[in-house]
C-alpha cells in the first residue's frame, strides 16, 4: 500500500470514529436542546438544529431544507408551541407521531386530539414548566429532567446502547450538580443588586439560584413594550439598588439603550440560546457557567456602563 493510500485509510478511519455510521438522527429545536442531547448521547447521535444563531425561536421562519430534515429524523426534541410557535401547526400534525418529544404541554384547546392520542406514550406530558414560562433550559434541575427524557426516548432508537446512555445520564447529572453548587457560591456577592432582564428567559435562572430579578423590560420580545410599562421599568430602574439590566444579543440593542438613557444602569450581554458554546457533551454545563460569568459582570468592581 503506498503512502497516498494508507493516509487515505487512516483519514477515513479517523472520521468514521468521529462520526460513527449507526449514528442516530436527531432534530432540535434550539441550541441548548442540542446540548443536552449531546450531554446524554455524546457522539452517538447526528444532531442538527433549526433555528440559527442570531435567530429568535418566537418569530423563526424554517426553510424548506429544515423541513426535510424534520421528515427524516428519528427523534425531534422542541421546548412545546409557547415557545417555538413556527413549529405548533408542523409538529401538531400526524406526520410526526412518535418522534416528538415536546417538554411543555400543549396549550388548552390546541391540538387536543394529539394529546388524546398520546396520553400514553413517553413523548407526552412533562410540563416541566408548570405551564409558566417556556424558557426552562435555564433552570438547571429542569434540565436535568429534560436529559432524562432525552435519555428515555433515545434508548428506544435502534443501535443506540442502553449502558453508555445510562452512564452518560448519570455522568451528567453528577458533572451538573457540582457545576450548581460552584455557581451557587460564586453568585453569592450579588445578593442585594438589582437585575433587570430583556425578556422573561433569563426568570428561570434568577429563580433558581435565588437573584433579585427587579423587572423585565418586554414582556413579548415579539411585540414592542407600551408606554406605560416603559415607564413603570424606568421607575423601578431609577429606584433599584446598583441596576444591572442583562440584554440578549438576539434582539435590538438600540431599542433598550433608549429606555435606560440617562439612568445608572450598568449592562450585560447573555445569550439564553447558547450560540458560541460547543456542541459537546460538556456543552451545558459551559452554557449554565457563561450565564453566571454574564451575571457575575452585574457586580460594582467589574460592571459597564
């Protein structure tokens, strides 16, 4: 075999161990769901996900190619219709039975019939959010039960292997506990600073680690705020202890430095969808740490105005 051939060899051997070919096919919505499947299935599975960076799940507008990929999918995980609204009408029809996995209840009056027809499978049913605010990924408990729904619809798929699914599983939540208690510690200097959000996706995280969350900006990304509950924010803002609003890189930067011009607000920059994080099973737990490392920007000796 001549030099050409075997470097061939090898590099083909190397990218079938990258990419192994009994790879299951996988569909998410968001980024952070692609996360967490990677967090449970690492290199196991093939995932794409529909919406792009800089792209909001409220108002997304899905090409024809992320429909194609939808159709061949084996599983399709999305957060449910109060959040990826474009994909309510898709996946609530019968295309799709048995491959979806939605981690919110549908709404009252939408698409009974799926619900009905569902009631007793594993897809259905685990309204993590308590049918409260969609955003649930940053909560991390509530994503550690979102990976165990991954994880039970994953071991149904063909040629995917129980024990590294089961070891992934535990791996994860042991790796996620440890990553919540440091970020639990590290957050504690910012207890008495008032934090202002965009929209309501940062409300998960601030319940859960216990941070003073003063007010939210819109309460609709999709819509532009009153005037009224722009100035109700102004005032709270002029009123708050050190104010630290916590912006969004996928919505208007303009349109908030307007509200806040001429008040003492420092600001922050998170990103709920997880852009610049790697796809890899540790991916997650980076994604939970750069929402602290944005927070932790709030505190007075390292705040921007």
């Amino acid at each position: 075999m001549n030099f050409s051939t075997s470097a061939f060899t090898l590099g083909l051997t190397a990218a079938i161990a990258t990419f192994p070919a009994s790879a299951a096919n996988v569909v998410t919505s968001i980024k952070p769901l692609e996360l967490l499947v990677k967090a449970v299935a690492g290199d196991s599975v093939s995932v794409s996900t529909i919406v792009p960076p800089g792209s909001s799940p409220h108002n997304y507008s899905m090409k024809p190619s992320q429909r194609r990929a939808l159709e061949q999918a084996e599983a399709i995980f999305w957060v449910g219709p109060e959040m990826e609204t474009f994909l309510s009408r898709l996946l609530g029809g019968h295309e799709f039975d048995g491959r979806v996995v939605a981690f919110t209840e549908i709404s009252e009056g939408e698409d009974n019939h799926r619900e009905d027809e569902h009631s007793g499978h594993d897809d259905h049913g685990h309204d993590h959010g308590d049918g409260e605010d969609p955003h649930i990924w940053t909560d991390p408990q509530l994503a550690l039960n979102m990976a165990r729904d991954i994880h039970a619809r994953l071991i149904t798929l063909e040629d995917m292997k129980k024990e590294e699914l089961d070891a992934n599983l535990a791996r994860f939540e042991q790796d996620l506990n440890a990553a919540e208690r440091d970020i639990k510690a590290s957050l504690a200097p910012l207890q008495g600073i008032s934090l202002f959000a965009y929209h309501s996706a940062f409300e998960r995280f601030a319940e859960h680690y216990e941070l003073q969350l003063d007010g939210v900006l819109t309460l609709n990304p999709e819509l532009s705020p009153g005037a009224r509950h722009i100035a109700e924010v102004q005032d709270k803002l002029r009123q708050a202890n050190q104010p630290c609003l916590l912006t969004e890189p996928q919505f208007n930067r303009q349109w908030w430095r307007s509200i806040t011009e001429g008040l003492n607000v420092t600001f922050s920059t998170w990103d709920p969808l997880a852009t610049d994080i790697e796809s890899t099973s540790e991916g997650y737990i980076q994604f939970q740490q750069s929402i602290a490392d944005a927070v932790l920007e709030c505190l007075p000796e390292q705040a921007q105005h």
